[in-house]
C-alpha cells in the first residue's frame, strides 16, 4: 500500500512529533497546569505504588524471616556445632596450657632438688570427710615404699602410709593423725605440725617464751625420721598466747592447696638424719 | 555371677565416691554412698548376700580409708546387726522404712568416727565443722534417698531376673 520510502518519512515525523510533544510536557510540568496535573498524578498513583511495595516488602519480609530463615537455622545449627567444638578444643588448650605450667613447675623443682623426685598423679582422695588420705597411681614397683614423704613445689603434701604395687596411700599433713617435726624458719624454734579438722594445721608444743608471730614460716626439722629439713609446711596465721601454760597456741596456714592437688612428687631418697650412727 | 555383680556395683560407688564426689565444692560433699547399700541389703535381700557385701565393701572401704583399719567393717557390721530384722518390727512401705534406717546408719557412721576422733585428739567438743558436715549429709540423704531406692530397686529386680532367666534357660 505505501512504499518503503513513503513509511520511513512517516515514521521520522512520528518520532520528530513524540519529540516535540516531550518537550512540550516538560515545558507545561514547569507552569502550574503541569505542576496541578503532576500532583493530581500522584495523589492517584501513589496509594497504589505504596499498597504495592506495601505487599513487596511483606513478600520480601515473610521470605526473609520465614523461607529464608529456614536456612539461616542450618546455618545456624552448623555453627552451633562448630562454636560447641571450639570452645572444647579452647577449653583442652587451657587444660593443656594449666598442666604444662603445672609440670614445669615440677620439672625444675626435680632440677634443683638435691632428691631423687618421683612424680604421680591422684587419682582418688578419702571416701570419709573425717579423714585427709589421697590415692596415688605410683607403687612398689616404681620404687615408692611406705614412710617416704611426699611433696609439691609449694611444700610438703604428706607421707606414704601404704604402697601396693602400682598405687600408694598418701596421708596428709592436715590429717588429724599426721604430725611433723618442724620448727619457724626465722628463729629455729621448734614444734609439731599437727593436722586440724577444718583442712589447716597446728604448731604445738612451741615453748610460750618463744617469739613467734603471724606471717613466720614453719618448716620441716628432720628430726620426725620421714621429712627431711627444710621442706616448707605453711605460715603462721594466727598466735594465741595465754596467760597460763607451757606453750602457745598456733594456727598454721599450709602452703598446699590440698583440694586443687592433682600431682605430686614423692622424695624416694629423703636423706634422713641417721640417729643410729651418729650416737 | 551375682557376686560379681555386687562387687562391680561396689567398686563403682566406692570409685564415685573417691573420685567425683571429693572433687565437688563443699556444699556437695555426700554422705557414705555404700550405707544405702548396704542398708537395701540388710533390709530386703537374704543374709548371705549381706554378709558378702559387708566383706567386700567394708573391707574395700578400710583400705582405701585414711581411717583406723577395721572401723568400716565394724560400721556396716553393726547396720547388719541392728537392723536386719527391723522389717519385723516396724510396718513400713519399703522406701519409709528404707530412708530411716539410711538416716540412722549415717548418724551411727558419724557418730562412731566423731568418737574415734575424740578419743584420738583427748577433745570432746562438738565442732561446728562437724556439725556441719552431718547436717549437709543428712539434707543429702533426703535428697537422694528416694531416687537411690527406685535404682536399687530396679537393678536388684534386673538380676534377680538374669539369673533366674539364666537358670531357666540352662535347666
């Protein structure tokens, strides 16, 4: 019907009028009429536009917190998991950092020691709160025999009472049964450490003219023929001093912590004052 | 077979009770876990089988005990003795009857090691420490008491079942 030449005129002034109508639109938004109709637009417009964004964004809400979130949940589970596994290994690695400073302490403690140290750890404390025994897991077989006393870095822990082959009784110093001759590091007066009910010690049978206060630490004398001398037992932390009687009454802190022992060492040559020969 | 089964029980309380339980904070410290042992058995299993737990775990007890050799197996000797027949004479329901005399035993336990200790030390006063550990061993007992009943209960049941299955099945 047209020719290609007569369609492609045609369609060139149809864009050149789309052009100018453009223009003009843009020139009448500028005038009031425009600005009337631009405002009349909108006022009709928008409640659409905001009841369907409305509806998007409820879509784009339930997909986020519901369809979304079952995925977020996995993720979440697996997290879970894998924060439950760190805090494990974290907490092995404190375990592991505790123990090693734990052994060095031992380490250099069996440097510097003039004695033949063996380590063992404990494995079971007394069944009876009454009494303050402890099990070892080191035996006859690895040299340990009854009366040899027993030690941690902070200072004397007990004695041996009974050795099987593969385990040991240990009875503490805070056991009312236990008793060391010891005697105040500062002024060399002497007494017996004997244990107490409530986990601490006493000095007994330390002399009232003596001078002895709060803070003197109270060693091992050598003279019980289990604990060499020297060995550290605790601090004095409290002395009575009455008007009447032979000795005063002394409160003696230990310097183990009793309920956090977990290893000790055991003196296998505790180079004793031989008594016999030197008479 | 059953002794056996006794002596595993035994060995797992007495484990339970040197390892675990002195491990916890004091407030947690627990009574003597084989007292209620060997109470269900004084009280509902036949003497023999009493009289071979006694052995066990007195003498298992004693060894492992800082205290004087002997006085565990005097202890749940004396339980025996005082209470093997008290289902005689006390008409009961089993778990009553079961948490007195727990509750006696602990007090006869105590007061027998508390005796000892007076004697060791020439002191005859009543400490507050002591004091202190029977009371949180008492409200221990109430605590626990019913629950270690039923378990008992249950595995006692559980081997009497055992065996009798086996013996049928071998006959």
């Amino acid at each position: 019907m047209f020719s290609k030449k007569t369609m492609v005129v045609a369609g060139a002034i149809i864009l050149i009028a789309l052009n100018v109508l453009v223009f003009s639109f843009t020139y009448i938004r500028k005038s009031s009429v425009g600005d009337a109709a631009a405002r009349a637009t909108l006022y009709l417009i928008s409640p659409f536009q905001t009841a369907v964004s409305a509806v998007i964004d409820f879509t784009d809400d339930v997909w986020e917190h519901y369809f979304f979130l079952i995925s977020v949940a996995r993720e979440n589970d697996e997290l879970k998991k894998k924060l439950g596994i760190a805090v494990k290994k974290n907490n092995e690695c404190n375990e592991i950092a505790l123990s090693n400073e734990r052994l060095r302490k031992y380490v250099n403690l069996k440097k510097q020691s003039p004695y033949n140290l063996l380590a063992a750890k404990v494995i079971a404390k007394d069944p009876a709160p009454w009494f303050k025994t402890m099990i070892i897991n080191k035996g006859t077989k690895d040299g340990v025999i009854k009366e040899l006393p027993v030690m941690v870095p902070e200072g004397v822990v007990g004695y041996v009472t009974t050795a099987s082959s593969g385990f040991a009784k240990v009875l503490l110093i805070i056991d009312r049964n236990s008793s060391v001759d010891a005697m105040v590091q500062r002024n060399r007066a002497r007494g017996v450490v004997q244990g107490d009910a409530q986990g601490l010690c006493r000095f007994d049978y330390a002399l009232r003219k003596l001078d002895i206060t709060v803070g003197d630490t109270i060693v091992s004398s050598g003279f019980d023929g289990i604990y060499p001398k020297g060995l550290r037992i605790g601090s004095v932390s409290k002395v009575i001093r009455r008007n009447s009687g032979l000795f005063q009454a002394i409160e003696l802190t230990p310097f183990v912590d009793f309920k956090k022992l977990e290893e000790v060492m055991i003196i296998l040559n505790p180079l004793i004052h031989d008594f016999v020969s030197n008479q | 077979m059953r002794l056996f089964i006794y002596f595993i029980i035994s060995a797992m309380l007495i484990s339970l009770q040197t390892t675990v339980i002195p491990a916890l904070p004091f407030l947690l410290s627990s009574y003597d876990m084989l007292i209620p042992f060997i109470v269900y058995f004084t009280l509902f299993r036949p003497a023999t089988e009493c009289l071979t737990i006694i052995i066990i775990a007195g003498f298992a007890m004693d060894m492992l005990s800082g205290a004087p050799a002997g006085i565990y197996l005097f202890i749940y000797t004396w339980i025996i003795l005082l209470f093997k027949r008290a289902k005689l004479y006390f008409h009961l329901r089993d778990p009553v009857l079961f948490q007195i005399v727990v509750v006696i035993s602990i007090l006869i336990e105590n007061m027998i090691f508390g005796l000892y200790i007076s004697f060791k030390t020439m002191s005859f006063e009543l400490s507050f420490h002591a004091a202190q550990i029977v009371l949180i061993q008492l409200i221990w007992v109430f605590l626990t008491i019913p629950f270690i009943f039923v378990i008992f209960d249950y595995i006692f049941g559980a081997i009497d079942k055992l065996i009798a299955g086996g013996l049928r099945k071998s006959l």
